[in-house]
C-alpha cells in the first residue's frame, strides 16, 4: 500500500500541474501586436532656383609653335663663326646673325664683278664717242639721206650697254652672295635643333638648325558637334576679310613640376575642314608672349599637353543639379510637399563632370534628392536631413560657383 501511494502521488502532481498550466494559458491576456513603422531614408536636398549659367567647353590638345623653319644657307662654305645664341633653346631677334660663313670667296668675286662693270662700262663710252664721230662724218661727206643704223653704229652702242647691264648684275650678285654668307634670323625666335657648328663646311640646302617664332604660339583644341554649339567660334568667309576681334577666352591648365599652372588665351580661328577620323572641328587658340617672365609660372613650352577650358553662351533660367543627384537613366527625385520621392526625367541641355543644365520641367524652389537611392521607389516617405540654416543654400552656391556660373 505504501509502495502504491508512493507511484500515485507524483502521477497526480504532475496531473494537477499540467491542468492548471493550461487552465492559465486559457484564461491568461492576449500580447497585443504592434506593426513596425516603415524605416524612411534621410536624405539631402537642394532647391531649384534659375540662374545664368556660363558653359565651359573642356578640351586638350598639345602646344605648338605659329611658325617653324628650317634655316638653310644660300650659298656654300665653311662656316667661320656662330652666335652665342646658336644652341639648342637659345633666342634670337630678327635679323641677329646666327651663322657666318667664310665671305673671302665672294670678297673676292665682289672685286672681279666691279672690274668687269668698269671695263664694260668703258666699252660703252667708247662705243658713244665713235658713234658721235661716225655722224659727224657723215655729215662732212655730205651724205644727203639719213645714215643707216650701222654707220651709227647702234648695234655696237646697244651691245655695249647689254654688257654693263649684265656686268651690273653680276656685281649685284656677288654682293648678294657675300651679304648671304651671314645668315640672319627671320623672325624673334628660338632655336630648337642645331644641326652645325664652327669649321664645318656647308653646301646649298645644308640643314643648319630648326628654328619657332616666339611671339605666340597655337593650340589645336579638337571639339564636338556638341560643343560647338554652345561656343561663339570665329568663322572665316570669302571675301570678308579676317575673324571678328572679340573671341572667346580660353583657359590653358598643364602640370609642371608638381604644379598645376595656367595660362590665358583666345580661340582665333578654326580649321577649314571637319576631321575625317574624329569627325570633330579644331579651333585654333593663341596665347601671346608664352615665354616672358610672369611670376613664377614657367614658360609655355613647344610640345606641353595642356588642358583648355574654352569661354562659352551664357545659359538664361537654367536650373543647375550636381551629377551626384543625377540617375543613370537621366532622372531625379523630386521631394513633393508631402515628403515623398517623385521620378522626373531631365531634359538636358548640357553636362559637364560636375553638373548637368536643364532649362525646362522645373520650378522654382522645388527640392531635389542629393543623396544617392539605388533601390527608392516612386512615393517613398522620405526625412529631409538636419542641416543648419543657411547651410545648404550656401553649398548649393559654392557647386554653382565652381562651375563658372555667374
């Protein structure tokens, strides 16, 4: 019997125990069950507001001079003395004597050229006095008909003179040739290759030295159809005489030593033909004096790669977004009244890599998404970001005022 109670009394425990779990679990509140509010990206915004915007038309392109020559001699030598400045880089003026080559030669040919002329000469005065006595003697004879050429003797006076004539001009060209014996510089330039030095005898056509004007170089700036439009290019037409005086600006950026340098200059041309490979048109820029002394800005050397930033149409009522709101399918969100995001397709005047122009589909003081939203979808509820007042119009100013925008 005791053996049994002791079996029984935890069966019953553990009866009782299940029973008033489940009666608990029957008669027990219910948890209410609350919904996890929708997580709202915080954004960035900017407001629209119309602007005058200056476009900026990027190119490059390699600097090169506005005139190279090849310095060649007229006359043949050896070559007795060079100009200090007959090195590799070294200027020159015009009319500096760069080369001189032995002028005994032609000295001398000088010297046989005048004596040539005087003897010829000579004979030419002979020929008048006989001539002159020639007539008078016709007239003491008493001839009554005119005297014929020959008893005048013209055709020896005419010979006489013909002889000066080409003495004189082989006088005029010995002197020119010993005047070429010192070969001057044609233009203020630089030299850029030498090819001879002292005692090196030289024949007609011999290469002595590649030589650049200075006074300005040129810079070939390929451009798009695109571009093009948006700049005031300076075109030549038949019978119109030159390009207009107001050209645009041009922006000249290299890196130097480190350095990033620029230089100013203006388009004064374009080329007469569409490339056939790039299809693009090359305008021509000019920057004067590239190798004065300005500060500490180096010269603006023969071959330097530049960057140029071409001056173009100012854009009225533009609206200026930064490319970072920009969509890869040309789109923004726009945030509406009630906070949430819009699509809207642009309609893009002009790009840039900081910014994209519209001129339509936006109103004033509209409120456009910066931040990036791979994933958003239309009429998501958004939070616009905590910014300080002031803040953000300033940063949408200083984007604006980067980009050249009055």
């Amino acid at each position: 019997m005791k053996r049994a109670f002791k079996i029984v009394l935890p069966l019953v425990v553990l009866g009782a125990s299940i029973v008033i779990a489940v009666t608990l679990l029957a008669t027990g509140p219910e948890a209410e069950r609350r919904k996890q509010p929708p997580a709202q990206p915080s954004i960035e915004i900017m407001v629209t507001t119309p602007q005058t915007y200056q476009v900026d038309v990027r190119s490059r392109g390699t600097v090169s001079p506005r005139t190279q020559s090849t310095l060649v001699p007229e006359v043949s030598g050896r070559i007795v003395e060079v100009a200090a400045s007959f090195r590799n880089g070294g200027f020159f003026d015009k009319d500096d004597v760069l080369v001189t080559i032995d002028p005994r030669d032609y000295e001398i040919a000088v010297t046989i050229a005048r004596s040539e002329l005087a003897q010829a000469r000579l004979k030419l005065r002979e020929e008048e006095a006989q001539a002159e006595q020639a007539r008078q003697d016709w007239k003491k004879l008493g001839g009554g008909a005119e005297p014929t050429a020959l008893v005048l003797r013209k055709p020896q006076m005419a010979s006489a003179r013909a002889a000066v004539a080409a003495a004189e001009g082989r006088l005029r060209q010995a002197e020119i040739d010993m005047q070429r014996t010192r070969i001057r510089a044609p233009y203020v330039g630089r030299l850029l290759e030498k090819s001879v030095d002292i005692g090196q005898y030289v024949a007609q056509g011999t290469v002595l030295a590649t030589i650049y004007a200075v006074d300005y170089v040129e810079i070939r700036l390929p451009l798009t159809d695109e571009q093009q439009a948006f700049v005031d290019l300076p075109e030549l037409y038949r019978g119109e005489g030159d390009a207009p005086e107001t050209t645009p600006k041009v922006i000249l950026t290299a890196r130097i030593g480190g350095k990033e340098h620029t230089w100013e200059g203006r388009i004064v041309r374009t080329e007469g033909s569409i490339d056939t490979k790039s299809r693009q048109l090359f305008a021509v820029a000019q920057v004067d004096d590239p190798y004065g002394r300005n500060g500490d800005r180096p010269p603006l050397k023969v071959g330097q790669f530049v960057e140029a930033r071409i001056q173009g149409r100012h854009l009225d009522n533009a609206y200026v977004i930064p490319r970072e709101a920009v969509r890869s399918n040309n789109e923004v969100f726009v945030v509406d009244d009630d906070d949430r995001l819009r699509r809207r397709a642009l309609n893009i005047a002009w790009r840039d890599a900081d910014h994209v122009v519209v001129m339509d589909g936006f109103a004033p003081n509209e409120r456009i998404s910066l931040t990036p939203l791979s994933f958003a979808a239309d009429g998501v509820q958004v939070r616009i970001a905590d910014t300080p007042e002031g803040e953000q119009s300033g940063a949408q100013q200083t984007r604006i005022d980067a980009s050249g925008g009055d």
